[in-house]
C-alpha cells in the first residue's frame, strides 16, 4: 500500500467544528484572525466573558499547525536557560518558564472543563543525548532549572536508559514527569466546539485579506475585508501563526514560516511498542536538526523531524517520508520491516530570536514564535490576549520583551535565507 500523505490525526475526528454559514455580523467587539489554538482560544475566553467575538479562518479550524503537530505538549521554551538569563535576566525568565508550566495546567484545565477526548494523558517528556557532551550538559542544565525554577528533571544515565527507550544509540536522558501528550487535531476541534458554546461566531473558509485602521464616529476601529463580506472590529486579534499572509505584512516580516514533517507507522503490536517507549514519553533528541517522537494512542510510532526546511509542498513531503524513515530505523532498527502509512507537513512559527512574542503591532494584537512549542503555549498566549483586551492590561511576561525583526531589514516574509541557515545548523550538530 503506497504512503497516504495527509495527516493521521485528522482521521481520529469523526464530526469536526464546523463555521456559521450565515453571514458576518457587520460589527463586533474583536475580531481575530486565524482558527488554531491562539485564537480559538482568546474567543473561548472572550465569549465566556460576554464580549461579542468573530473568528474568520481561511481554511478549517485547526487547518494550520494546530492540527498537524506531534501533539507533545512541553515545559519549558526552545532556548537553553543560560541564553534566556543572559538575554531577559533572572526574574523575566523565571516568570517566562512559570507561564510554561501554567500553560500545561491550563491546556488540562479547558480539556478538564469542556470534556474534550483527546487522549491527554501526563506521560512526560524524554530529551535523549546524541553525543556524550550532550548528556554532560543535562547535570548542569538539571540544577540551574531546579535552582531557578525549583523544577525537577531527572538524569537517566546511558545504564537505565532502556528502562526509558528501546533503543542503544544514545549517552543518556533527561525526563521532565510535567510534559503531557495528546491528540492535537481532537482537542483542537474540541476547543471550537467550545469557543461556539461559549457563544463565539466561528466563520471557516473566511480568509481575510486586509485588515485596516478606520475612525467611526472619532473613534479608531478596523476594517476586516475577507471574499464573504466585510466587518467592522474595535480590536483584532492575528492569530495566524506560521501561516501569516501579506494580509498582515507588519507581522508577516517578523516570522520565519519553517518546515516539519512527520510520519506515522502501521499500527504495532503492544509488546513492541512497550519495548520502544516503556514509559510512553513524549521523546526529543538533542539536536539543532532533531527528530521527535511517540507512540500515538493506538499505537503507531510517530516520528518527525526538520526534514526539509522548507514548508510543506508534495514535493517536501515525499522527500521527508524517506528521510525520516531512516532516521527512524536508526533509533529504533526493530521497526526496519514496518510500514510506513501516513506522511504529512506543516509549518512552524519561528521569530528572529527563537522566543514566543505578543503585543501590539499597527495598533492589533498579535501573538505568535511559538517554535515548536505551541501546542500549550498558542492556547495560554490566546487566553493571555483575550484577557488583556478585556481587562485593559496584562502581565504576560512574554508582551514585555523587545520583538526583533530580521538583521538590516532584508526580509518580506520570504525565507530566501532557510538553505543556508539549514545547512549552518547541520554543520552546528557535526561540529558540538
Ligand atoms: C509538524 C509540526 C509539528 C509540531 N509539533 C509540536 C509539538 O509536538 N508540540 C508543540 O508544542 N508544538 C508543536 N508544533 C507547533 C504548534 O503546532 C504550533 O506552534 C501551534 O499549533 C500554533 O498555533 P496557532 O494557533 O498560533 O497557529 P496555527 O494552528 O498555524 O493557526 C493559524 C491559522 O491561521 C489561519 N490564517 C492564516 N492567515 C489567515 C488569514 N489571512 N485569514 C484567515 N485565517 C488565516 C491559517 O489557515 C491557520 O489555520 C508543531 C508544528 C508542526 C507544523
């Protein structure tokens, strides 16, 4: 049977959320602009809070990143802790690394609160080290976390790692027991049926085009142009992601849309899926270029990657099945013989400074540069946005850091520069 190429989470959603099919309301109180985590979840918190709320996506809800991830939902942010103090200092980075951890209580507390069956379960993370520098790297990275954040890590020495992995290839590990797992494409669409409950307008294959600054009676407000009407926004929320247009140009130019790629196996049998991941971690290396992996909840190995660095194309995507089929046999050569069944892509929000932004831009709300991180981070930082435009201020420590865009400008939020980029990081993984 050849490889499917779409996404094998999207198969486990019998009846997805589906938009109003009316017409857009001709005014409401905020708009916003994408129908992932982040904006589903600032019209959840807005609507439970009364306000009138419009939600326009271009395509389906979950239709971008939020659907096709690896569903891990991890503590922490991609950059090492070191990097964070020397940049943000001691107290922003602590309350930096605490938002992490309340991220994850709140992913538990929407799916708790609104019965949302997406397999979240509290597995924990593995991070595995593929040189021998690496894991001597995790002793010290355990005590500054545990010294910072009093957050606990445990170090498995290459002796116990089989109790953590099936596989021989690395020099030890670092579990973090708060990580939790889930299936992103069910909670996700459980997330819009709640947002609708809550009594959001929800509008599919809505793309907006433009949004712009208009003064009504004096007052500054915005107009919101998409093909099914037009609407009128005291406040925009642009939730878009990696998938940010020219809709949007100040932002567009702030993100750098990267590539992932995953596979996912033929169903295992249950001894040898306990032998791969006896403890059924959320399980990353410790490379630039990593790989990223888990057993799904029927049990199919799940394995992904920076394969391409390019976003998704069919041709990214073939090339991406093979590459990351190899990488897969060898972490873990007992599934040399299995087959593959389903490959898909997406795309990845990275800024400048590899560090989750919000704030203000041309006078909307944005949030975005969750790099691989978004699956708790996009919901807090969407909860974190409706909150502040409800309440007229935040205390999201991630609003108060300065937001780069690229080196002398020389960026339209075309990534001419991922090949040499890709190729600097892979030197990067030779080399350290
Ligand atoms: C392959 C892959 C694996 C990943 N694995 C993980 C993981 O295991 N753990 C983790 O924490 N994170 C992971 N991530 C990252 C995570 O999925 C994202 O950070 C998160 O989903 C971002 O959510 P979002 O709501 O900001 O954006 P998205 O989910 O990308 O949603 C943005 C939406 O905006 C819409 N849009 C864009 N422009 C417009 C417009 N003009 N008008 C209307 N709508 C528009 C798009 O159609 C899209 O649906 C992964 C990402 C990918 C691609």
């Amino acid at each position: 049977m050849p490889i499917k190429e779409s996404n094998y989470w999207l198969e486990s959603v019998p009846e997805p959320a589906k938009g109003s099919a009316g017409p857009l309301p001709a005014s409401v109180d905020v708009a916003i602009v994408g129908g992932g985590f982040c904006g589903l979840s600032a019209a959840r918190t807005l609507a439970k809070r009364g306000v009138p709320v419009a939600l326009l996506e271009a395509e389906t809800f979950g239709w971008g990143a939020s659907s096709r991830n690896g569903g891990m939902v991890l503590t922490g942010m991609k950059l090492p802790v070191p990097t964070l103090i020397r940049r943000y200092g001691r107290e922003a980075v602590q309350r930096m690394y605490a938002a992490s951890l309340e991220s994850i209580d709140l992913v538990e507390k929407i799916i708790r609160e609104e019965n949302i069956d997406c397999h979240f379960s509290r597995c924990g993370h593995l991070e595995v080290a593929c040189k021998q520098a690496h894991f001597n790297a995790y002793t010290e990275a355990a005590a500054q976390i545990q010294r910072e954040f009093h957050h606990e890590l445990r170090i498995v020495p290459k002796s116990e790692l089989r109790a953590e992995i099936g596989s021989d290839i690395y020099f030890g590990g670092m579990v973090d027991e708060t990580s939790t797992g889930l299936n992103p494409a069910q909670y996700v669409s459980g997330l819009a049926k709640a947002a609708q409950r809550a009594g959001a307008s929800l509008f599919d294959h809505a793309r907006v085009l433009r949004v712009s600054p208009q003064l009504i009676a004096g007052n500054r407000t915005f107009r919101v142009e998409t093909p099914r009407g037009n609407l009128t926004a005291k406040e925009v929320i642009l939730a878009s992601g990696a998938y940010t247009t020219g809709a949007t140009p100040a932002l567009r130019k702030k993100i750098i849309p990267i590539g992932s790629f995953i596979i996912a196996t033929e169903v295992l049998d249950e001894d040898l899926a306990r032998e791969l991941s006896p403890r059924n971690r959320q399980i990353h290396d410790s490379k630039n270029y990593l790989f990223y992996y888990r057993l799904t909840p029927d049990n199919r190995m799940l394995f992904g990657g920076r394969a391409a660095f390019f976003p998704e194309t069919d041709q990214t995507i073939r090339k991406s099945a093979e590459i990351l089929r190899l990488g897969m046999i060898d972490v873990y050569p007992q599934l040399r013989d299995t087959k593959v069944e389903y490959v898909w892509g997406g795309t990845l929000d990275f800024c400048f400074d590899i560090m989750p932004h919000a704030g203000q831009i041309d006078g909307v709300h944005f949030a975005v540069g969750y790099a691989g991180h978004g699956v708790a981070m996009a919901t807090y930082q969407g909860q974190k946005m409706a909150e502040w435009i409800a309440e007229g201020k935040t205390d999201n420590p991630f609003a108060e850091i300065a937001f780069p865009g690229a080196p002398f400008g020389l960026y339209n939020g075309k990534p001419w520069f991922l090949p040499f980029a890709g190729a600097y990081y892979k030197v990067l993984d030779w080399v350290s």
